[in-house]
C-alpha cells in the first residue's frame, strides 16, 4: 500500500514509497513443491540409451568399455549419468564415483581420491588409525606384497604409515607409476569378483594427473569387466588435459520441439498444458533442457503460471512476461527472490563449490535454527540435494547454479567468506594434509598472503611428490604470486618459489622457462645476503642446466656453489658440486678430468657408509650423502669403463652397490647391477654377465619400474641371442615391448621394434623384419626422432636388399642421407654417398 513520498539522497525529487502489506511466498513455494524436479522419465537420447545397453553386455563378457558423454553446460549430462548408473545397478554393478570440481584443476587425484575412498570405505569421520587399517585391509587382501607399498598410498591419500626405504628412494616418476600399477590391479581385482563401473564426472575440470591416471588405465584394462562412464563438457586445447580416450562417444543435443513440450508435460505432471505457454517456452529455450526447467521454475515463483483444476496455465499474456536472455539471467532472477538469510545461506555455500559439507556450512552461518530452516526451503526449490548416501553432503542442482550464486558476492563478501572457510578446514588437524588444495584456493581468494603461500608451498611440494606436475607447477605459480602482493614475505621464501617452480619446469622440458625461474632464485637469493641460501640455489640450478642441456652455466654455476660451500665447510655440497663439474667434462669429452674430480668427491664422502649405520640408519642427511657417494662411484665406474679400466670400473661399481643395499635404494640397486652385467657382457664373458641382468630384471619388476624393467630386457634379449638361445631372445624384446605400449613410451617403443626387426632379419624374415622396421619409422616420425629415423632407414634398406629389391633399397637411403645433411653431418653423408654409388 502507497505511504509518504520521501527525499532520498542523489535524487532531486520526492520518491514516491509503499509498504508490503502481505506476501505470496508460501503460495509460491506450495506451487513449487507440486512440480516435479526432473521428468520422471529421461526425454531424448534415446539412441545413447540403447548403445548404452548394448555396451552393458560386452562389458559383461569380458571387454572393458569406456562410455564418453560430450555436452555444453544444461544438456543433461548429470541426468543421464543418474539414468545409466540406474542401469548399471540392475545389472548388479559396483559404482564407485569421483567428481572434478570447477576450481579443482589444481588438486591431484581429486577424483581418484574419492573413488578410493569409497573403495576403501573411509568416510569424513574416520579417525587416521581407522583409514589406515581399512587402505591396508584392503590391499592386503588383494596382493600380501602390497605391505611394502602402503606408504606410498598414504602420501597420495595423506594418510600417514611409516614411511620406508623402499618407497623414500624412488624418485617420483617411479612412484607415479607405482600408484599407476597399483590403481589398475586394483580396479582388475575387484572387476574380477564383480562386474564394476568408474564415474568420474565433470571431466573437463580434471586435474592433468586424474586425467593421466584414467587414460593410463583405460589403456590397460581392455579384456576386464569394467565400465568407465565420463561426461564432460567440450575440452579446449587449453584446458591442459587430454581427451578421454573412448571406445564409444556420444554427443548430446538440443531437444527437439516435440522432446522439449514433453519435458514441460513431464515436469508440471499433466498430459495437456497450455499451448501458449508451451510455446512460450520452447522458443525461449531452444532446446536446453536445464533452461526448461528453470524457466519452468521461475514462471512458477513468480505465479506467471499456476494450477487450476488439475492443469497448469498462463496467468497473464505471453507478451506481457520478460523472458530472460540466458539461463544464468533466469536463476539470477530466482536467487534475487530469495529471502535475505535464504540467500546468504546459498552464496556462503557457493564459495564451498558445487559440493559441500553441512558441518562446514554451519560454521559459517551463525544462526544455526535458520540454517535448517533455509535449507529446506533451499531444496523444496530445487536449488540445492542432499547426498543419498551422506545426509550431512548436499550439492548444488546444477553448477551454472552454484557460480551465479557465487557471482552475486561483492568481492568483500567473497574475501570474507573465504577467510571463514579457510581457518574453518586449518583446524580440521586429521584432514589437513587432503586440504592443502583447498586451503591454499581459500586464503589466496581471501588476499592473506601470508596462509596463501604457506599452504601453496606445500601443496605444490606434495604435488611434486606424487608428480602431479601440472598441479604442482599452479601451486608454486599461485605462491609466487602472494610473494609479489607482499613486501613483507622474506625474501628466502620467494627464492625457493622460483627454484621449485623451476626444477618442475624442467623435469617436464620446459627449459627456458625453469632457467627463467632459476636466475629469479638466484637474484633473490644474492639479494638476500644469505650464503647457504644461495648456495642451494646455485646447486639446483645445476640441475635445471642440466636438463636443458646448459652445460657451460651448469658448470658456471657448480664452481661457485663450490666455493660457498668450501667457505661454509658443507662436505655434502662440496662433493654435489664436484659431480657436477666433472659431469660437464664428460659431456665436453674430457674422461681423464672428470675422473680426477670425481675420485675427490668421492674421497670427501668417504666413511659416508660407516657414518649412516653408527646413526642406525634412522638420520636422514647421512643417508643423502650414502645417496650421493652411490651416485659418485657409479660415475667413477661408467668413465672407467670408457678408458678401457674394466677392473676399476668393476671395483667401484660393487662398492656403489653397497651403498645401494645400505639404503634400501632398488632403483639404484638395479642400475648397478645391470652395469655390471654390461661390462662382463661387452667383454664377451656372457655367461658370468647373465645372472647380473636377471637380478636387476628381478628387481626392477618387484618394484614396478617398467622403465628400466624394459631396457633391461632388451640387454638380457642381446645377451641371449649372443649365445644363440634366439627363442628367449624374442621373447624378451616383446615382452619390453609390451611394457612400452603400458606406459606408452613411444622412444623406446621404437626402438625396441628395430630390434625386433633386426632379430626377424638375422633369422631370415626379411619381410617380418621390414613390417617392424616400418612401424619403428612411425613411431620415430610421430615423435620426430630425427637420429632414430636416419638409423630405421638403414635398417629399412638392409630388408630390402635382402629381399633384392635395390630400388627400394636406394630410396631408403637417400632418406637416411637427407637426414645427415640436414643435421650437418657431412662425413656421415659422405660415406653413405658411396654407399649409395
């Protein structure tokens, strides 16, 4: 009703005011708690359903399936999963579901993490002794030798076992690939005992390490009972994932005008509606079924449309309602009819994202009574579910409604609430390694640059850990960052940014960007004035120089990190320095110089070994300078057997190898073991070289290195076919390259075809030889392996003439010849010209 007009400020005349006399919000909500939420049965896709049940049966028999659901934002994509997880549970599937969260590219495994625990069967409220008999129990059960490998699981799922030997001295590939193997006999174990079925939704919000993991074991489950059910939305080429690669691809569409009129028939529960309004709405939605609906909805709220006599109509004429542009317009226009504290309520939960806890939600509000109240209203609108499995788990209906929400903030708010949130999941002590992610996102959207870096450090360091490199590249990003918002941070802490950073950088090859980063480090440190600091910084910057094949700044750097150290009488970093620098001349060519350098690194360490068992083994920086002799003597042995010292070399090869033993290291164990191998088979002495080559295979297996495990099978292949057993000969280079095609290491795949090829040749089958050789080709040309070309050519030429096919022969080796001339090598072009004459 009209009041007293009243002068408001900014405007120069009188406002004209009026009081709300009544209001029609419980009619509104009664209206809405009649319709239903979602048709009571899936309109459209047809076609996709019946696939999905013919894929349902070879699963079944035996043959893994991967079902790809591509569509945009409000197509349906959750509303059909609903449907074939219905249907994949009437066929007696076990469903294990992981979800990606639309701010969670940064979390590894996130996804993954769920799926296990459900697996596992650890919930919110198991104590850190409960999970770890439940991870254990489970393991144990399917592979006793799973024991050894439980820390590693716990580093990945942050729950804490004794950590180990074994597990400490792999480098983090290794331990990738470990939880890679583990994953997949896992997931084979239990499809072995019942059909099984892998959700992982949201796809395209995948963290690159989820995204790896899935291909991984897609790529190596194609004769389980296994169903892998991915919806996502259309990936970009800068969304830093890679495509699912699916057996079966579906991709959603509009609704036609007949499936849309039948959903808003579905929807109101009646078999006639409304002409006018029927049309009203298709025009508006053009086929987007989430659009229906909450147009549908809004029509509703705001009594466009209500029941009479059993059927829904029009109130008012069509051209009289403002349609909006877009569905984010319509349920802004929803929240905007919200109570006050009702939408509070949905923005404080925006800002915990699309899934959420009700304890942690709760905390943030302060009126609990209200809470309730406004939850429930929440979802009798159908904003918000509860978790069928988890009453205390709610999720937003649909994403686009969770970031309008979200958008409806002032950034004040936005900051304010993310504080609340952060300081809310610190002082959850058992769960604060899993939420290192999310409390890194919700103090850098609160600007404490103080909790952001701290909490960014050391998600990033666990990322690297479990070499989730993508993710833990964003982490360090986000760290230098709040470093840079603030003055006040030291300065060491910015240093050790750009030198993590950097070292991720280069591991993945991107060299000029970790060297970018390594000279940030190094400014920062000599600004610093902090001489350990700067020290550490020059010697990882070996490392970084390293890999991007620097090896003048490598050494550069190396010697000034020696002289800090010799000033701060630091053993272990004088000795890292000198195997730097006689690393460089070996790479220079210079084995006499860097064989001179290397014997005094190792005479610094030495005693290293006696030292590491008085401490009982139980000090960490006496067991890293047993690591870095190891690593020495290993070097000493390599460039003595280069000189032609095999006796030397062999000395310091087995005293490397006690090194090795004494810290549990495998991998190390292995390498050795195999040089050793090396030297007595290269000297012609096989037999004695034999039992070296199968003990580093024996070791490599047990540890799950396929890497090496490969490349020792094809020196064990060599061997054997050096003494004429070429039957074994084969059989361990197809088995190497089995284990190539797991990991998909397309180098040595290559390479192990042309050895193939080779052996097909020596035993008289030129044709099966040449079958290899040109699939080696391929593989060489996809990865542009341009040195391997020119060798494959070769070897393509040798198939040819023993074919008698010399114009064939010939165009193979003007290849390989293009090859040499283009890399400038002019006495190889040169030979293989009167090669070709």
């Amino acid at each position: 009703k009209k009041t007293a007009s009243k002068k408001m400020k900014g405007k120069k005349k009188r406002v004209r005011m009026f009081e709300l006399s009544s209001s029609n919000a419980k009619r509104e909500q009664n209206n809405v708690s009649e319709w239903m939420s979602e048709s009571r049965h899936l309109i459209g896709n047809k076609d996709l359903l019946a696939d999905f049940e013919n894929q349902i049966k070879k699963a079944l028999e035996g043959e893994s399936i991967v079902f790809a659901i591509e569509g945009h934002a409000g197509l349906g994509k959750s509303r059909i999963v609903r449907e074939l997880e219905k249907n994949l549970e009437k066929n007696k599937c076990r469903v294990y579901k992981g979800n990606c969260l639309s701010y969670g590219s940064s979390l590894s495994y996130h996804p993954w993490i769920e799926i296990l625990n459900s697996i596992f069967g650890i919930t919110s409220h198991d104590a850190m002794e409960s999970r770890k008999k439940k991870i254990a129990s489970m393991l144990l059960r399917m592979n006793k030798s799973m024991k050894d490998w439980l820390p590693l699981i716990g580093e990945i799922m942050s729950v804490k076992f004794e950590m180990n030997d074994l597990v400490r001295n792999l480098d983090n590939s290794l331990k990738m690939q470990k939880f890679y193997d583990i994953v997949l006999e896992l997931l084979v174990f239990i499809s072995r005992e019942s059909f099984l079925s892998i959700v992982i939704e949201d796809y395209h919000w995948s963290d690159n390490s989820s995204s790896e993991l899935l291909n991984y074991i897609c790529r190596n489950t194609k004769k389980e009972r296994i169903m892998f059910l991915i919806p996502y939305r259309p990936i970009s080429d800068k969304a830093g994932i890679k495509e699912i690669e699916a057996s079966v691809k579906h991709k959603l569409k509009e609704l036609s005008e007949e499936e849309t009129g039948e959903l808003i028939e579905n929807l109101l529960d009646v078999e006639n509606i409304d002409k006018e309004m029927k049309n009203l709405i298709m025009k508006k939605s053009q086929g987007n079924p989430f659009y229906v609906e909450e147009l549908v909805k809004s029509f509703i709220e705001q009594n466009y449309i209500a029941k009479e006599k059993g059927g829904w109509s029009l109130n008012r004429k069509a051209e009289e309602i403002a349609l909006p542009n877009s569905v984010e317009e319509v349920i802004l226009s929803r929240i905007d009819r919200l109570d006050l504290k009702e939408r509070e309520i949905l923005q404080s939960a925006s800002v915990l994202g699309r899934e959420f806890d009700m304890n942690l939600l709760s905390s943030l509000c302060s009126d609990k009574k209200l809470l309730v109240s406004s939850m429930n209203v929440l979802k009798q609108l159908d904003l918000i579910k509860t978790d069928e499995e988890n009453e205390k788990k709610f999720f937003f209906k649909h994403i686009l409604t969770c970031e309008t929400a979200y958008n409806t903030l002032s950034f004040a708010k936005k900051r304010e609430t993310h504080e609340k949130a952060g300081r809310l999941l610190e002082k959850k002590e058992k769960d604060r390694a899993l939420n290192l992610g999310m409390l890194s996102y919700h103090f850098h959207k609160a600007h404490n640059r103080e909790k952001a870096l701290r909490y960014s450090l050391e998600a990033g360091e666990k990322s690297k850990v479990v070499y989730a490199n993508d993710e833990a590249i964003e982490f360090f990003s986000r760290a230098i960052e709040n470093c840079n918002e603030s003055a006040d941070l030291m300065i060491e802490k910015a240093a050790r940014c750009h030198e993590e950073r950097a070292s991720v950088y280069s591991f993945i090859g991107r060299g000029e960007d970790a060297i970018k980063d390594t000279q940030e480090s190094l400014n920062l440190a000599v600004e610093s004035k902090d001489k350990s600091l700067l020290a550490f910084c020059l010697s990882e910057a070996c490392i970084v120089y390293e890999l991007s094949s620097k090896f003048d700044k490598m050494k550069e750097s190396a010697e000034k990190a020696l002289e800090i150290y010799i000033e701060l009488s630091d053993k272990f970093g004088i000795a890292k320095a000198y195997n730097y620098i006689g690393m460089y001349y070996g790479i220079a060519g210079e084995p006499k110089r860097e064989m001179e350098i290397l014997l005094k690194a190792a005479e610094i360490l030495k005693g290293a070994r006696e030292e590491y068992e008085k401490t009982k083994k139980k000090s960490v920086s006496k067991g890293e300078e047993v690591s870095l002799l190891a690593v020495i003597l290993n070097n000493l042995g390599y460039v003595q057997r280069l000189l032609g010292d095999n006796e030397s070399a062999l000395k310091n090869y087995e005293e490397s190898l006690k090194a090795r033993k004494l810290i549990e290291d495998k991998t190390g164990i292995a390498q050795v073991l195999n040089n050793i191998g090396m030297i007595y088979g290269r000297g012609g002495d096989i037999p004695r070289a034999m039992p070296y080559c199968e003990e580093s295979i024996k070791i490599y297996d047990e540890i799950g290195n396929k890497k090496g495990l490969g490349s020792s099978l094809i020196n064990y292949g060599y061997f054997n076919g050096e003494i004429g057993n070429h039957q074994k000969e084969l059989e361990c280079y197809e088995k190497s390259l089995q284990i190539q095609k797991q990991i998909n290491d397309k180098y040595v795949m290559s390479f192990t075809l042309g050895n193939i090829g080779n052996y097909h040749l020596k035993m008289n089958n030129p044709k099966k030889a040449l079958e290899c050789q040109l699939e080696s080709l391929a593989l060489k040309k996809e990865i542009n392996d341009r040195t391997g070309m020119a060798a494959t050519y070769s070897n393509i030429a040798r198939c040819y003439e023993a074919m008698g096919d010399n114009e064939k022969r010939i165009e193979n080796l003007k290849e390989e010849l293009k090859i040499y001339e283009e890399a400038g090598e002019e006495k190889k072009a040169a030979e293989l010209k009167e090669k070709i004459k």
